[in-house]
C-alpha cells in the first residue's frame, strides 16, 4: 500500500510512501558490511525488508502525516519532483505521484500547518518545494517549515563556503526558495510544536539531525528519520551506513535511540523501512530485536 493509517486516535500517524526500491547493492548503503553476516540476521529473513530474489535491501522513500487537534504535521518530504541529482539516478528528475496519494488521506498541501525535516539530506526535503512557471515555491503554503537551528546553520555554512557538494541543488530546490518565502522556523533541537509533539536532539547522522517524540498520554511513537536505515540496525545498531556524516556519533545516538524505547510499547516509524512500517523495540541478551505493533 502506497498510504497507511499506522496509529489510530488523537494523534493519528499515516505514511505516504513516494517510491520503495531493492535495486541497490547491500553495500550501497552498508559498504564494509559482508553478505554473509547481513544473511546471518533476522531482519534479512523478512520479505518485508529485504528482497527474497536478490538479497538486496529494501529502500522505502516516504513521509508521515501526523493528525493531532492542534493541527497537522508532516515530517520529511522526501525527493521531490523535477530536482537535480545527477549522482543518483533513481532521485534525478523524477516525478512520482506523491501529492496525489497525499489526497488519498483527504489531504491537500493547503491543509498541512507543519513541515518538519528530521535533517536537510536531498530525500528529506524535495516536496518541500515544487515548480510553478519555472519558479521554486512552498508546496505547502499555509505550513510553518520547522527545521533545528544546527541543521540549518550547518548547510547554510557549507552553501556559503563551498560552490559545489554534494546537497548544493538540493539548498538551491528545496530549502532556498522556502526561506525566501517568510516560511521557515530556525527551532531548537528540541522544540516543542505543540503538547505531545517534540523534537529531539539526534545529532551523528547529520549534525543537527532530530527524531520527533509522539504521545497522546496513553500511547506513544518516535518518528526516527535516519537515525535507522534499515532495521537489521535494530539487531546490529553497530552496522553503520555510507550515508552518516559521524559515524561514532551517529552510532551513539542509534543506541540511546534504541535504549530509550525499549520494552516501553513505543511504535517506532522510521525514515526508510520498507512500506514505512511500524515496530515496537524490545531488549534481548545481547542485542535489540523488534515486534510488530499490536
């Protein structure tokens, strides 16, 4: 399913995928990682994360859509539609469906009062904007764009300082012409949107990289970005990918992650599991494993 309804409630969580994909090699996103440890794992076993036929690791590209009585949130945009990304083929011009399976939820992006990026990664922001006679606008122009305050301040530094790497088009499409706008909130690490709806420090992935904390005081969720690629992370959080901009760091922050929501009932909904899927964390003797919700 291309659009999910995960939690149910005040606080209701939805996914809207963009695209999933299992054409890449393990070791584009684990490159040290061996064939024969990733087959060693629970999570390789699972249909849901890794392709049966070639072994390769599931990629789901989505957003999440959080419903609360105070509005509405939609947390990370994804790649977007006619963006520059001449290093990777699969993100590079296209123009996936995404606002049409966002009206599959009864949602058009005039109805979305929040945007919040977990970090400024290409895949996390494109919807962000999109082209109108040529011209980069808000896609969602009645939302407030909350990005942390240290994830800006970096990739403004780095766009400043540097004419070419490797997020500059994504600066220039994405978060640019949104800023230009009057629609982005530089916030705190851990800014609170509204009661039950928080922003946490993350920081290893990227240097100001938040997870979002969900709670309606009966349930609760952790919307993760990429603190977790893939979930044989759960089993192996040590298993880092090429995509960190810190490895011990973001190895730290994938631990505390994990230590934080284990065995507490906490749905975790991360930025590319295949077909967005929620799971609950448990402790084990050695390592994380994980559950479906109930």
């Amino acid at each position: 399913m291309l659009v999910k309804k995960h939690i149910p409630g005040p606080f209701e969580i939805s996914s809207v995928q963009e695209y999933e994909t299992s054409a890449n090699s393990l070791n584009f996103i684990f490159p040290d990682l061996s064939n024969d440890k990733f087959s060693s794992t629970r999570a390789f076993k699972d249909s849901r994360f890794v392709n049966p036929i070639n072994g390769f690791p599931k990629m789901s590209y989505h957003s999440f859509i959080l419903r609360t009585p105070h509005g509405i949130v939609l947390v990370d945009t994804c790649v977007g539609a006619h963006k520059e990304h001449p290093l990777i083929a699969e993100w590079h011009m296209q123009n996936y469906p995404y606002l049409n399976r966002l009206k599959q939820l009864n949602l058009t992006p005039a109805d979305i009062d929040f945007v919040c990026c977990t970090h400024l990664h290409g895949d996390h922001v494109g919807w962000n904007t999109r082209l109108e006679n040529g011209h980069w606008v808000p896609t969602f122009p009645n939302a407030r764009y909350l990005i942390a305050k240290p994830e800006y301040d970096y990739w403004e530094n780095i766009h400043n300082k540097t004419k070419n790497h490797v997020f500059k088009t994504a600066w220039n499409e994405s978060v640019l012409p949104v800023m230009e706008a009057g629609q982005i909130d530089k916030v705190s690490a851990e800014h609170e949107i509204f009661n039950g709806v928080q922003l946490r420090p993350a920081f290893g992935h990227s240097p100001g990289n938040v997870v979002i904390d969900v709670s309606d005081g009966k349930r609760s969720a952790i919307l993760t970005g990429d603190v977790l690629h893939h979930p044989v992370q759960i089993e192996r959080p040590e298993w880092y990918t090429v995509f960190d901009d810190d490895q011990k760091m973001a190895l730290d922050t994938r631990i505390k992650t994990l230590e934080r929501i284990a065995d507490r009932g906490t749905v975790m909904l991360a930025g590319h599991f295949g077909g967005a899927t929620p799971l609950i964390i448990e402790s084990g003797k050695k390592y994380f494993r994980y559950t479906n919700p109930i």
